[in-house]
C-alpha cells in the first residue's frame, strides 16, 4: 500500500471507506475490501473502475484470484447505497 492511505467513514452511508491518492493527485474513496481483476480483452467493455494500490484508475472486470491480472479497490462512489441515482 502506498503510504498515505487513510481509513475514514462514509459522510452519506456511514460505511467504513479507504482514501487512496491516485495518480492524478486527487484523493478517492474506495471500498476496504481488495479485489482481484483482469482488463477487458480488445473491443470489450469492462465493468468496473477499479483502483490499484498505487493509484492506478484501471477499467476490468472482477475475476477469481487464479485468473487476476492484479488487485485493486472498488471506488465508493460505485458502491454507496446513498449516492446512487
């Protein structure tokens, strides 16, 4: 984990959340549990944002841990039960 990381609470559903700074500088929240991952193959659509332990934004899907290309967080902005429209 790049140092820095900080655990918080959710202002809008009182969840337990994780900041990560990510590569643009910007803080985001994300969800504490770590996720594995693989990128969508050439012209398919992933379906998550995850975010890497080092900052990264990447597109990908969630897959078992014997088919992961890496690991990462899910944003919280995707999870919370409060902010979804």
């Amino acid at each position: 984990m790049r140092s820095g990381n900080s655990f918080g609470t959710c202002a809008y559903c009182g969840k337990r959340i994780m900041w990560i700074r990510t590569r643009a500088g910007k803080n985001m929240p994300v969800d504490p549990e770590m996720i594995s991952y693989r990128r969508a193959k050439e012209g398919c659509r992933a379906t998550e944002k995850i975010v890497t332990q080092i900052g990264e934004v990447v597109c990908a899907d969630r897959v078992d841990s014997s088919e992961a290309e890496g690991v990462g967080y899910i944003s919280h902005f995707a999870t919370c039960p409060k902010r979804r429209g």
